[in-house]
DNA sequence: TAAATGTATTCGAGCCATTCGAACAGAAGG
DNA sequence: CCTTCTGTTCGAATGGCTCGAATACATTTA
C-alpha cells in the first residue's frame, strides 16, 4: 500500500455529510430511519444534518421521506463544463456519432478510474453498460486502456495496485503482465480494442487525447454490438475515423 | 416572510463545507489563497476540509490549485435518474425534438425553481439560454408557467413572494396580477408561450405534466427561434404536438 | 546563489459546536 | 383509544473544529 491513507486529521463531521450523501445518491428517497439502521450515528444527528443540507438546497423533503435535489445536477453539469476536453470534444462526438451510427463517448481518468462524461447515440445504438458520470475500471474499457497507454509507468502501476484488475467477462484482462503487453500494443496502433470484455456481445474502440507531451487527458471511443463491430469496419475504418477525431481535438485543445 | 428560515441548530461545519463546493463550483480551478479571500475561515481550516473533500472523491488537488471531481456528477446524472419523470420523459422528447427540428425540453419544479432536467436538439437548434440542471425562475419560461398554472394558489403564492419575478427583456412578466391572469389563460389552452420573455429572439411553448390530482410535475417545452416559431405552427402546430406528448408522459406515469 | 516573497501544510490549545440520549410530539395502524 | 413507529426538540458534556503561529515548500527577484 503505497496510497496516501488520507489527512491525518480529517473534518469527521464533513465526512458524516458525505455518507447521508451518497447514502441518498443509491435511493429515490429514504426515510430518516433507514438511515439510522444504515449510518452508526444517533437519530438527532444524522437528522441535524439533513436539515442543513435541506437548508443548502442539496436535500429535499418528500412525502415520506428525504432525496437529493437536483442542485447536485447543477454542480455536476458544472464541473463538467469546466473540463477543458468536454467543450471541444462534444460537438466532434455528435459527428462521429451521425457516422457511425454507433455510441461514441468522451472518457477522462480520474482517481484512477474511468469516466465516461459525454455520450452521443448514433442510429442504431444499443443499450450500453456506462452511463455519464459513472466511475468504471480503466482496463474494462477501450477508452481506459488507451488512456492508460499514454499514462506514465509509475500512475499505471499505481493505480493497477489502487483498484485491481477485476473480471467482467472472460475476456476481461485481469493479468498486470498481460495488461502491459496489451498497452504496448495499444501504443503501436494508437487504437485500444474492446472484444466483450465489459461485457458480453459488446465491442468497442478508442483512442487517447494527448496533449502537448504526449500525455492522456482524456480519450474518445466508440461501442456497439460485437456482430455489427467486427471485420474491416471494427479493425481499420473505426480507427482511422477515431484517430481523426482525436487529432482534431488535440489541435483545438492546443489553439484556443 | 412566511418562509421558513431555517433549522435552529444548523451543522456549521456542514454549511462550511457546502460554502467551499459552491465557490469551487464556479471556477475551472481555485487556489488556497484564493479561498481564504472569499470566505471568512481560517487558512488552516479551508485547508483541512479540502484535504477531508479529496479523502472523499469529491475534490482533486490540480497542479496549481483545488477542483471539483466529476464524482459530483454522477451524483447529479444519479438524482436525476431517480427522477420518475426523466426517465419516461427522455425518449418522447427524442422524438418531438426531431418532429420539431428544435430544442425540446423536460423541466421540473424545485424550491420554485425551474430546472430543465432533459434537453434534446433537434435538426435546426439554435444556443439556448439555459442548460440542464441550471435553476431558473418560473416566470421566465414557457415549462416554469405552464408548472405554475398547475400548482396550488398558495405554492404559486410562496414561489412568487420568494423570488420575485425578475425582469430579463421587455416582455417578462413583473407583475403579480398579469402573471395570474397569464396563468389563468394557460389553464384554458391546457398551453403556456414564452414570446421574448426569456431572451430576445426566442420564442417557446410548454404544457405541463401533471399526476393524478390534477397538480403539475413537470413541464415539456419547445423552444427556438422567434422567426421560426411562430403563427399558425407557434400558436396550434406545437400546441397539439405538446399536448399530446404531455399526455402519453401522464399515461405512462399513471401505469408503470 | 541567496534572499525575499508568496504559497501550502502542520500542529498545539482553547473553546465552541457537534453529538448523544432521552423526552416529546405527531402520525399511522390496530 | 391505545399502541407503535417515526420524526423533532433540547440539555449537557466532551471531543473535534477552528484559529493563529510556526514551518515547509515553491517561485520570483536581486
């Protein structure tokens, strides 16, 4: 465990917040009980904390019980403007999206964890396992693989150590050795595959970011179903058409 | 002022907290210093429930300063999931934004704020002056009428007493009586318009969605250009296209 | 290179706010 | 009407938050 174990002194009382927020984040609502049998606080607390963030605007009372306001969306939607790939990447996606018919998204890396913040359906786009905002493992994505491989060694290993390599299909690279072949590949190509290992009957593509030296900040990536993303259109015409894309968004990012 | 003003015994550290996110939230990146400036804590103190809000996700510690993580986010894409109307609501907007070719809308009440929660562009959008999660006054939108045209006299009473009815061009309603006989009309044509009210050169069209006892729970909208939007298209075009996709939300609302 | 300036971070101590538990109120159900 | 369950209020105590000062670190200036 190399990892910071956090400050030495944290605001436990901030840290209480925290767990009613992501507490309420799992549930349409909940009554101030389930919270007691659910947090090791005392009823009066946990109700005094509700009440604030009511008072903030964040809670919300309901009929029978308490929810997050959408005041959370607002900070949310926010923190995603304020991303400098969003703002460049969003309209080339729409594109990219028309073409291909497919899903294309917009991933960052963030604590070491793949998120995917802006996603555009094609035509013909199926139902996909990520939603915005959601946090996913690195190596269970196309995108998070080809961030990975413009990632300095030291951040890889440390977040393979972070969040291990979990299976989610038989495909899924689970090995770190494999795991490193696979992003040097990655890095000859400069195009990251996806063969059903986030999930069964999907495949997908993508390719990193960079920025000025040769960093991932983000990635870009198409995902469909494995039977229409296959052969030439999947191993050559996906990955000429992403790394055009990707280069035009490294060009915007680096004139304006 | 018959508002509440509030628990008596709000958490402060909490309130701290929240007053930092808030100041985060606007920025792209804030420093220390810059923090210590705007709020009246203590160094050390802004400093410790930054390192607490980075032990938790929330917050990451940038080359030259302090931001917001998209954790954030997915706790807004999750509240707005949790939402009964998002998700019945998401593919009919889909679809009237292409019928349209313009920006359609999906907005819920909150606090007596207007929050678009869903926007879909259709073929012609134009920029449009609001974006997800932003809270708007009612008074200011076709959907925020519309909602107010169906929320019982005295919430409509407490919304207006709260935030007054700001002035945004020439034609914003200011004045209490003109709003209620605004919205005493809307009631008639089950249809609420926005012609400039909001911004110059934009027109908009809204009908709410209500439950079972007749109260609104949200509100869709079609809003575009004035030069578009307008005549027999503006005044019974959209309005029947609005109505009846208001009524479908309320049938599906009713039986699933 | 060193000094100087401006940051961020650590730490001790005091005191105030948080926390708890118990008591109260209010709603729901039998 | 009583019982049970949930939410709300309140006093007291103590533990954690807050502050300010001191330290460490980075960046600029002479």
């Amino acid at each position: 465990m190399t990892a910071d174990s956090g400050p030495s002194r944290p605001v436990t009382t901030l840290e209480k917040a925290v767990e009613i927020v992501e507490l309420l984040k799992g549930e349409d609502e909940l009554e101030l009980r389930d919270m007691t049998t659910e947090l090791p606080y005392a009823k009066s607390t946990i109700h005094r904390h509700l009440e604030t963030l009511i008072d903030t605007g964040y809670v919300l009372r309901t009929e029978r019980g308490y929810r997050l306001s959408l005041k959370t969306l607002d900070v949310g939607i926010q923190t995603r403007r304020n991303h400098a790939l969003y703002s460049v990447a969003k309209e080339r996606v729409d594109t990219l999206a028309k073409e291909t018919g497919e899903k294309v998204w917009c991933v960052i890396e963030e604590n070491g964890m793949a998120v995917p913040i802006y996603g555009h359906s094609g035509e013909n786009t199926v139902q996909s396992n990520v939603s915005v905002g959601e946090h996913v493992p690195m190596h269970q994505m196309a995108a998070g693989k080809a961030i990975l491989a413009y990632l300095p060694d030291d951040r890889v290993e440390s977040i393979i150590e972070q969040h291990s390599l979990a299976k989610v299909t038989e495909n899924t690279i689970s090995d770190p050795e494999t795991l490193y072949e696979e992003l040097s590949r990655i890095r000859e190509k400069e195009v990251a595959f996806n063969r059903e290992e986030s999930g069964y009957r999907l495949h997908g593509a993508g390719t990193a970011v960079r920025n000025e030296e040769d960093v991932a900040i983000g990635a870009i990536s198409v995902s469909g179903p494995a039977r229409r993303l296959q052969g030439e259109l999947f191993s050559e015409e996906l990955p000429r058409q992403l790394l055009e894309i990707a280069s035009d968004i490294e060009i915007d990012l680096l004139y304006s």
